[in-house]
C-alpha cells in the first residue's frame, strides 16, 4: 500500500531581476541557504531528511567550478548529512515539478519519508561560451556566444516564436496577450500591498555594489508602473508575431523549495501540513505547442482523481508567455466562452511570472507553494499547478488544503 504525500512547507527566496540583488550568489549556494531555512523553520533535523531533489535548467557556472550536481552542493552547504541522497534535475522549465514527482514517489513507495524539492537558478551567472579555444584556434578571431540570445533550442524555433504562432492559433492576439499581462502585474500589486508572499518569502543576505550587506527581502522584477498603453508600444522580440518583453517574463534569479513528508512521519511527529499531493501528471507534445501542455496535464491529472476543473478553487499555470495560461484555459475550459472565463478568474489570482519573474529551475516549486497558501488563505479545496518546458513538455501538481 502506498503512502499519503503531503508538503510540510512551501518556501521561497525573493526572485532577483537580471543582474540584480541575486546576481553574486551562486545557485548551490543560494539553495544551500533556502534549504537550511526551511529545515530551520519547521524545526526538522538536519538527520530527518532522507532525500534532496532540485530543479536546475541552465546549470550555471560558479566563480571556479562548473555548476553541476546543485542537489548535492546545496545540501553539503546547509550542513545535512553526507549520507543524504540527491539528484539534480534538468527538465527545462518542469525541472522543479519534476523533483517534486521525484520526491513525491519515493515517499508513496516507503523509500523515504521526508525530501526537500525544489529548483533554483541563477540566470545572472549564466557565462557566455566561446567554443573551440581548447583545441586552439591558430590564425583566426573567435567568437563569445551567449547561450541564452535567443531563448531557443539549436534546431529549432526561439520559444516566444512558438508562442506567439500558438496563441494566434487558438484565437488569442497580441492585443489579448498584453491585456493578461496588465492583469498579472495588477493581481500581483495587489497580492503583495495585503502581504499575501510574506510567508511563502525568506529573506536572503546580499551585496550591493559598494560590497556592503543588505537584506533581499521581496522581489524586485514586478513592474508597479506598468500601463496597458506602454505594454502596447513594446515591439515582438526574436521574431514572435506577438511576443514582447511586456507580455512575457524575464531571466531571473531565485530558488524555491517544498518540504514533502509521508503521512505516517507526520503522525509520528505531530506536525500539521500546508496540503496534500494527490496527483502529478505529466504530458508532452508537438514542440512548437508550449502553450498547451499544462491544459493538458491539469486534465490528465483530474482524470486520475475523478474531479473536473469546477472542482479546482484555484489554478497556477506558469506565464512562460501570457499567451501560456491564455491557451490553456481555453483547453481546460473546452473552448466554451463563459467556462473558459470563470477559469481566468481564479487562474493566477495573486499574478503570474509576468509580474513575479521565471528562475526557470525553480519556478515550479514557486506555483505550488503559492498555489497552497492561497487555498488555506480561501479555507481549503482542490487546486492545480501546472508549468510548461522547452519542446512542449508539461506538468501539473494537484494538491489538496
């Protein structure tokens, strides 16, 4: 018989812009720190953790090593034991949910009973390459590539590319894709002015430029200023027949992390949870449809529980691209115009990575933390999150408060 899965704490450090309060923090370091405060917090022993599994997409390069191996790192540094067993996970912008599912099964088979998961990334760090020079180059100049302009992968379509040609395709324009990211910006003032992030947010101690410690205690990329107007005057980037800078989020820093236990250690020690995991489902598709994988696994997964969307209170899905959530409550809510805006209303209700930011490793770990505070703030019920990956993968976490 397998065991119940439930997430003890859901927590977070404030997600810096690009070249902002995170830039000098290496990621295993900044994960070493947000998984020393989650442990502290709850009052766990470093010896309690069985298993550490985090999310690392762009695995970004430290002052003097590679950035490999993050899991292992991070632990190390947060002082657990080095009997602990980890794994880093690259599964594009799915890397946290998918050391959540990771988590999430070894505790319902009895292989462990408590594991941190999680994602981080430091996109600030990411090096630019230049190829070739070890072999030398003899009589030739070189050239510095800069591995994340464009955002794509080598053999196929920049993502907002797919993006914007999907939302077009499903009936959802540049007009519509700007309206959504006004909203997130909007949702997420209003969220942060009632203190709503306050208990998912660690504050982390940083430099400023004058090498002086400061306390990074809220995230810096939203946008308070933002109009539909300036929105509107943005122009595509990589060629997207809809995709701005507006309209999409940014490159970020940040780490996100979840305590999962089993229900048999939390009885043992008497500990009250955040919520219950009751399904992760998984999808992938054609590459260019990004835009409509996370519809798809939130149908997957409420297939798995015999619930319908109606029985969802609330729904993450990540704004890789506005026009991600866009497609996909159009799928969740079968294209019929009233449902699909009911969905809307309680989709991203605190604001999306359009206002918070995208540290594409851990952004996973964030939605659902933030989808579980929002269901205990409303008093309980079903909710899901959901997040796309490069080539149209996607995933969806539905938890119960």
């Amino acid at each position: 018989m397998t065991e119940k899965v439930y997430i003890l704490d859901a927590m977070r450090t404030p997600f810096g812009s690009f070249g902002g309060s995170l830039k000098d923090i290496e990621v295993d370091t900044l994960a070493g720190m947000l998984i020393k405060g989650i442990i502290e917090r709850n009052n766990i022993q470093p010896d309690q953790i069985d298993e550490v599994h985090l999310g690392c997409c762009v695995m970004s390069v430290c002052k003097d090593v590679t950035g490999s191996v993050i899991a292992r790192q991070a632990l190390l540094k947060a002082g657990l034991p080095v009997g602990v067993l980890s794994s880093t996970i690259d599964k594009a912008c799915c890397s946290a949910t998918e050391a959540i599912r990771r988590g999430y099964d070894t505790i319902r088979l009895r292989e462990a009973e408590i594991v941190i998961a999680g994602g981080a990334e430091v996109m600030s760090r990411i090096p630019h390459i230049a190829r070739n020079l070890r072999w030398g180059m003899k009589l030739a100049n070189f050239v510095l590539e800069d591995p994340i302009f464009p955002l794509q992968y080598k053999d196929f379509n920049p993502l907002a590319v797919d993006a914007g040609e999907v939302g077009l395709e499903y009936g959802e324009s540049r007009e519509d894709l700007d309206v959504w990211a006004f909203t997130s910006q909007q949702r997420f003032q209003e969220a942060e002015k009632a203190g709503k992030f306050q208990e998912e947010i660690m504050p982390v101690e940083s430099k400023d430029k004058k090498n002086n410690t400061f306390v990074f205690a809220k995230d810096e990329f939203p946008k308070a200023n933002t109009t539909l107007e300036g929105l509107k005057k943005l122009l595509p980037i990589y060629g997207s027949p809809t995709v701005t800078a507006g309209n999409a989020p940014g490159l970020n820093d940040g780490a996100a992390a979840l305590i999962l236990i089993s229900e048999s250690k939390l009885r043992e020690l008497g500990l009250h949870p955040l919520a219950e995991i009751v399904a992760i489902a998984c999808m992938a598709d054609k590459p260019k449809y990004i835009a409509t994988v996370p519809g798809q696994a939130i149908i997957k997964g409420l297939k798995m529980l015999n619930l319908s969307v109606d029985d969802l209170k609330r729904i993450e899905i990540n704004e890789a691209f506005a026009a991600v959530p866009l497609v996909s409550s159009k799928i969740l809510g079968d294209f019929d115009e009233g449902k699909v805006k009911e969905i809307r209303e309680k989709l991203n209700s605190n604001g999306g990575a359009i206002a918070i930011g995208h540290p594409v490793g851990a952004s996973g770990a964030r939605l659902v933390g933030t989808l579980a505070y929002e269901l205990r703030r409303l008093g309980g019920g079903y909710g899901a999150a959901a997040i796309c990956g490069g080539l149209a993968q996607g995933d969806a976490v539905i938890i119960k408060v």
